[in-house]
C-alpha cells in the first residue's frame, strides 16, 4: 500500500493516528468522538470527518459503511470490539490485528496461557474470587473490565465482593507501570519505544488507576530502573505473543516492571497513545512502519532518536467547564487534542494533552505539570461566573 492511498482511521479519538498517515501522505478520513480542532483544521487535513458522541464503536463501524476509503486503520478502544474492527474491514485492506487475533489476545486466561507457556512472568487472573477465597490466599487483587482501556473501572477487590459478568480479577503486581511499543510482522519485532505510564496523579486531574500520560526516555534519563534489562524482557514478552497470536503492526504491551522484568498485564493490539512520543522523538511519522509491519515487514528504524526524555499527560477537568478560546492552544505544538471555544468539558472527562521534552524524567514531568496547571486556570471562569 502506498502514500496516496486513501485510509479510514477510526477510535476514540483519532487525532494521532490520523495526523501520522496524513504526514505519511496518506488521503485520510477519520471517525472518533471529538473532532478535535487539531485533527480536522491544520493541512493537510483529512478529507472528510464524522464525529461519534459518544464514542461507541458499533455506530461508528455503522456511520462509516459508506465511506470510501481503500483501507482501515484503528487504535483504542476497537480492540475491545472486533465484530466492528470486521464491519470496519468489509471490503478494505486492514491495517492491523484482524477481528480473531483481538478477541484472542484480549481473552485475559488466554493470554496468561500462552505467557505462562513461554515461561514468562504475568499477573495472575480468576473470573471470581471464589477460587482464592476458599484457599485463603491472601493476594492483593484488582477487579478488572474485560473490555479494559485506559484504567477506567480498575478498583481494589474485597473478599466476598462478587463480580460482574464482564468482570475479572487480576492479582496486582508492585513495580513500575509501564508500556512497551513495537512494530511485529507475526513472528519477529522490532522495539519503537519503551516507556513509564502515569496512573492516577492528580496533577492531571486523574485518579485510581486511570492512565493519564507516558514518559519515553533512553537509559540513565530517569525513566525507568533497569531499563536496558527491562527493554530485554519486555521484548521477550512481545516476541512470544507475537508468535502465539500472530501479532501485526504496531502494538504495546502494559507491564509492571519490578527488580529488571517486564510482567506483563496486558496486550493493546493497536496503534497506542504512546506511539506518537517514539514519533516526536524519532521526529518521524511511523504510520509507514505500520503499513510495512502489517505487510508482513519490519522497515529499517528510523535515525537515531533526539536526546532527552519526551512526555504527555492528558489533562482532566476537575469540574465541569466550558472550553475558552482556543486558538493560542491550536497554535502551540506542545498542546494537542484541541477543544472548540465554547464547547462542554464535564468532570473527569479531558480537557487536552500536553506536551514536554526536557533533559531528563523529573525535568519533563515537572514540565508536563506545569502546562496542565495553565490549562486548568484557563478553562477555569473567573470568581463568581458560571462553569
């Protein structure tokens, strides 16, 4: 498949993912759920646009069957969705898993066997808690959503406390939260970026186990310990399940990284939110790595990644808000997912994500925290007006 070609890209929000084919010189057009500012006005701009509020993968598979497009791309949460990822891919060239290696590699038992099969650590899962209460193991557990993304729904688990039907247990593993991103042709990878998640801080407005952004860094930077260790298991992880399932494309996998190991909690068979840190650091779009990996290709790495460490954080309202002028955040390269002026921000849903690049990880996060706090004051009314 080459530039010119014309690509659906579809997912919660398909910002990302639609401006990397698009710098690729790919024809684009994309459905998601807020038709940013950033994806639909800078050119080149994708030729058509459809907004799904809210989000909901079904209706959207649905909204776009009358689309034209010679191929499908999708990042999060369509992992969780693969009748639609079919829907999506009738009469297209698929640009990612297909429908049977999602709803396998997102079966959590199924993945714990084949993990287990290849002799690598994971975090145990129990479709109830029964099995554990009765032999009294005393585990640190977490409840978990089988259609999992982003943290939302995680929550510690109380003996006795039954589950729901799309629910699970999952044994939770102290260490370091991290992901690892990767480009597989089905049996062989090639690392594009490793990388420590933010969960829960509140500086973002999040909290619990709700993802909130990535720092990316070579080693020595801060990022995380043992990384070049690290980066040995992670790839051992992503080699294994690669060939087990017949992972293509780019990928991550979301692990705990405790004592130099990588124990994986789960797969995204997709592109993910942390690709585009490897793209500003590579200073290179990776849709072409993309194509090629599903082609059954690992492309040659891009150059030498910048120096430093590179990070997002997606920044949630702490109440609800109405978006002020944005125009200055439009123009700023280091504001992303821009809203409307006017447009409705509720509590706990995100306002933006911002950027930083800085020397090293506590540099970078001090400055990712500091451009949230100025997006809140922004999107804050003045004392004695409505929010």
């Amino acid at each position: 498949m080459t530039p010119g070609s014309t690509v659906l890209v579809v997912g919660v929000t398909a910002r990302a993912l639609g401006r990397s084919a698009l710098a690729a010189g790919y024809e684009v057009v994309t459905v998601d759920g807020f038709g940013d500012r950033d994806l639909v006005e800078p050119r080149p701009r994708p030729r058509e646009h459809l907004t799904v509020t809210p989000f909901d993968p079904e209706r959207a598979a649905h909204e776009a069957s009358a689309v034209r497009a010679d191929a499908i791309a999708y990042t999060a949460n369509l992992e969780n969705h693969p009748a639609a990822v079919a829907r999506l891919g009738a009469g297209r060239r698929l640009l990612g898993n297909p429908p049977e290696v999602l709803a396998a590699v997102r079966h959590a038992e199924r993945l714990e066997h084949a993990l287990a099969a290849a002799r690598l650590p994971t975090a145990p899962v129990q479709a109830s808690g029964h099995a554990w209460d009765v032999h009294g193991a005393e585990r640190d557990l977490l409840v978990k959503p089988r259609r999992s993304g982003g943290g939302v729904g995680i929550r510690p688990w109380h003996p006795g406390e039954p589950l729901a039907d799309d629910e699970l247990l999952q044994e939770r593993v102290a260490g370091t939260p991290a992901s690892l991103i990767f480009a597989a042709n089905g049996a062989e990878v090639m690392a594009l970026g490793l990388s420590r998640q933010l969960i829960g801080e509140a500086a973002f407005g999040a909290d619990g186990y709700r993802w909130c952004g990535n720092l990316l860094g070579g080693p020595g930077l801060g990022v995380l310990p043992e990384e070049a260790r690290l980066l040995a298991s992670a790839l051992d992880a992503a080699t294994a399940l690669t060939r087990a399932f017949g992972l293509k494309g780019i990928n991550g996998i979301d692990f705990i990284a405790r004592d130099g190991v990588a124990v994986v909690i789960e797969v995204n068979p997709r592109w993910t939110a942390a690709v585009e840190l490897a793209e500003r650091a590579w200073e290179t779009s990776l849709f072409p790595t993309h194509v090629a990996a599903c082609e059954g290709r690992l492309d040659a790495r891009p150059r030498r990644p910048a120096e430093g460490v590179f990070g997002k954080a997606v920044v949630f309202a702490p109440a609800d808000r109405t978006a002020p002028d944005t125009d200055a955040w439009l123009a700023d390269p280091d504001v992303r997912d821009v809203p409307s002026a006017g447009s409705t921000l509720p509590r706990g849903e995100p306002i933006c994500t911002v950027f930083a690049h800085a020397r090293d990880a506590v540099q970078c996060h001090a400055a990712l925290v500091e451009r949230a706090a100025r997006i809140v004051r922004a999107a804050t009314p003045p004392a004695g007006q409505p929010g």
